[in-house]
C-alpha cells in the first residue's frame, strides 16, 4: 500500500490582510484507491430481469486532510471531494 | 508576515504524507523594522569602484562613501552594500555596459551623499534586487538598454525587483534647460522607469512616490514663515497646510519655481504635492514596447499618474502581463473627480484585452482598504 500524494495546495491569492477569509485548496489522489460499483439483478422463473441502482464503495481512500498553521489558525472544511478539499480561516 | 500551512493526508489504511505551502500576512513588502536591518556595514571605501573582474564575485559590507559603483562583468553580487554615489551626474549604480549581466544586490542601500537633480539610484539592465532601499535621488530605478537598436525591440530586460523600496524622491527646480530637465521647471520623478523590452519583474515592492520634504527644493514653512525641522514636516497634519518656502529665498535661490502645483484637495493622502509628474512607474516605449511584467503583491503610493503608461501604447502581438494582488492609496495628485476618483493604473490604447489585471476576486488589485478601484484605464 503506499501513501496519498498531495499534488497540489493552493491558497487562493499571496497576500492576505489580517482578518481577511483565506482559501486553502488542497488536490489529493491514493494510486491504491478503489472504487468498487456493483449493480445487482434479479431474473425470475420467466427470465424477466429487474436491474437495480448501481452503488459504490471507495476501498482505501482518504481518512483525513488535516492542515496545520504556523502562526496557528482554525481551517474549516467548506468544501470535499475524494480529490479535493477547500478550507477557509480568517488570516491571523 | 509569512504564513505556512503544513497539510497532512492520510488514507484509511494509515498511510500519510504532507507538504507545506507559504503566503504573507500583511502587505508582504518590507516593513521599516525590516528596512533598518539593510547595509550593516564594516569596510569603508571611498573611491569611485568599478567591478569588474571577477565572475562570482561577492562583496559584503561595503560602504562605498561618496563612491559610485559600475558594474563591467558577471555574476557579482553586492550584500548589506551602502551606495551613495559620487558627485557627478551618473547613477549611483551603473549596470550599462553590455559585458555586465546577472548583477545582484541583497538588502543594500542607495542614498545619494551629494544631492545634485540628475542622480538616479540604478540604471541599466540584467539585474536582481531582492531587499533593497533606495532614497533621496531622482528617479529610482531606471531600466534602459545600452547600445539599444530597433532590431532588439521586445529584448529580455532581466530585471527582477524582489521587495524594493524606492521612496523619498528628490524634487528640484531649475530654469531650462538645465541638469533637472531639458525643458521643465520641475525635476520629472519616477520610482521606476521603463522604456522598452520585456518580462520584468515587481514582487512586493513598495513604491511612494510621494516627494521628499525637506530635500531637495522642497522646504516647507509655517505661516508664520519658520521653516519646519524634518520630523515635524512629516508630522503635519492631512489637512494642514504645505507651505513652500518663497521662490528665490534660499542660498543660490532655490526655489527656482514653486516647487509643486496644487492640486486643490489641500490633502496630503489626496495628493496636494504629488504633482507635477511624479509616478511610481512611468512605462515607455522609446526602445520598443514595455511589455509582460509580472507585478504582484506590490504597494504603492502617490504620483500624479501613480502607474503612467502613457508613453507606451498597445501595439499588435503585445500583451501587458500580469498585475495582481497590488494595493495603492489614493494620494495621486491628478484626481479624477476629486478625492477619490484618483488616477491609479493608466495603460494606453487597447490593452485591456492584453492584460490580466483582476479588479474583482481572487488576485485583485485594491486601494488599501481592500476597496475596488476607481481610475483604471487601459
């Protein structure tokens, strides 16, 4: 199994002022992601098959995206995919 | 302020990794806590110095007294250097000759120590400043191509200035022509100045174009006819009055001609002194089009036109570059409506298709107050 990559972290501009809302954007992928959909039929006696909505399952992904600050700040997570995640805090 | 977040992800099966990204807090460009630590010196040198020999060359902690430097060779870099220059017409530092590429100054200082109205801080091209005061002089940093012909229109300046600080320019009056001007009553200050090529670089810079009290020819006095100490010129009031001294009254009769022209708000943060024809960039083209900086995270103040383009008119193929996240106040003199309808950026022609210059949103360039601006012109 191997570690997650972070390809990218962003913030979303250079220069903040004191107080100001910050944007973290963090892209992640895992090569050992997987993501298992499974759709399941039934036939009857007559052959008739009723399909139903596939559902699907992430093996390994990502537990956790835990940014920590220097000077310290609060992140609070606004936005997640599996391949993104997008904190904001107030620039200290 | 630099701001670092480390960022740690970790997946269901307890594998992490992490990786850390950097911003400032703050306006980013140095602060006079920073300012005060560049040009420690601890040599004294007090002829005109030429470098010109050694590739590689590091000098540290010179300070070259009433010595001008000139560069003639690569790969030299100068650290906590003071530069004040001789006394004659030429910048205090020289990076004209052709041979001389990838100059480097780090945290040095240029301050004139003969005040004479031709005297710029830097002139030429191929060159890096990261940390850097420049004061008292003319124009501050002045980028021109020696031996420029029109077949090199669009030349690589190599131009990098990484949190400069180009403030406190020298207003003079003559009669002309004379050393100031050609044909103006007034010193034309620039803290930078462009006249062709491509690619330059501004990083947090702070430029004030606003000119220097009590230098130069510019004296102010109470009503009462006392001549102000330079703490307490500084200290006045927004609102109070900037009396010059009277035309003629100084030794050699300085003031040659009232020094600036009002331009009625009677306000400094409005720009009462910040005319005629200061700027902190004044962009031309007399060496082909001045085009693709890179201008971001920089502060600037004053000027009559605070970034005067003027002179430097879109031309086919030609693209701006880009400025972001820069922040101005709204003291240029040339107020469009009065107060706060100031004239800030001012691009000639048709660059605003052929720029990226965000006035909304992520990368925005605002007044100080983060408000969006007023007076862009492209």
């Amino acid at each position: 199994m191997a570690a997650p990559v972070i390809t990218s972290q962003t913030y979303g501009k250079a220069n903040y002022q004191p107080g100001e809302l910050m944007t973290l954007t963090v892209n992640h992928t895992d090569v050992d992601r997987k993501i298992v959909s499974t759709t399941t039929s039934v036939t009857d006696s007559t052959g008739a098959t009723g399909v139903g909505s596939p559902t699907t399952v992430v093996i390994d992904g990502a537990a956790s995206v835990t940014p920590v600050s220097t000077p310290a700040v609060a992140w609070t997570l606004v936005a997640a995919t599996l391949n993104q995640s997008v904190f904001t805090a107030p620039a200290p | 302020m630099l701001f670092s977040t480390t960022t740690t992800v970790t997946d269901a099966g307890g594998h992490s990794t992490s990786a850390t990204v950097t911003c400032t807090v703050g306006s980013g460009v140095p602060t006079e806590a920073e300012i005060a630590t560049w040009g420690a010196t601890t040599t004294t040198i007090t002829s005109n110095t030429t470098y010109s020999s050694t590739t590689g060359q590091t000098v540290t902690g010179v300070h070259f007294d009433g010595a001008r430097v000139s560069f003639t060779g690569t790969d030299i870099t100068l650290v906590d250097c003071v530069i004040t220059g001789d006394n004659s017409a030429s910048p205090l530092v020289s990076v004209t000759n052709t041979a001389a590429r990838r100059i480097k100054l780090v945290r040095c200082v240029l301050r004139p120590k003969y005040p004479r109205p031709e005297t710029d801080g830097i002139r030429g091209q191929n060159f890096i400043m990261e940390d850097c005061l420049i004061e008292n002089t003319t124009d501050g940093v002045s980028l021109v191509k020696s031996g420029y012909t029109s077949a090199q229109a669009g030349y690589a300046t190599g131009v990098e200035l990484h949190r400069v600080v180009v403030r406190n320019l020298a207003r003079w009056t003559g009669t002309p022509p004379w050393a100031g001007h050609p044909t103006d009553t007034v010193t034309h200050n620039d803290c930078f100045v462009q006249v062709g090529g491509s690619g330059t670089v501004l990083d947090r810079v702070l430029f004030d174009a606003r000119p220097a009290l009590q230098y130069g020819h510019v004296l102010l006095q109470s009503a009462a006819g006392v001549v102000y100490t330079r703490a307490q010129a500084y200290a006045l009031a927004d609102t109070a009055a900037r009396i010059s001294v009277p035309i003629g009254s100084q030794p050699g009769g300085w003031p040659v001609v009232a020094p600036w022209v009002s331009n009625g708000t009677g306000k400094w943060s409005t720009g009462e002194m910040s005319g005629t024809d200061f700027s902190c960039m004044m962009i031309l083209s007399s060496q082909g089009p001045s085009t693709d900086f890179t201008v971001t995270g920089c502060e600037f103040h004053g000027g009559e036109n605070m970034i005067n383009g003027g002179g430097n008119p879109w031309v086919t193929g030609a693209h701006m570059g880009t400025w972001t996240d820069n922040r101005c106040d709204r003291s240029q003199a040339n107020q469009g409506s009065g107060g706060n309808d100031t004239n800030t950026y001012r691009f000639s022609g048709n660059w605003a298709s052929h720029i990226t210059f965000p006035l909304t949103g992520p990368g925005a360039n605002t007044y100080l107050d983060g408000a969006t601006m007023t007076g862009v012109q492209f």
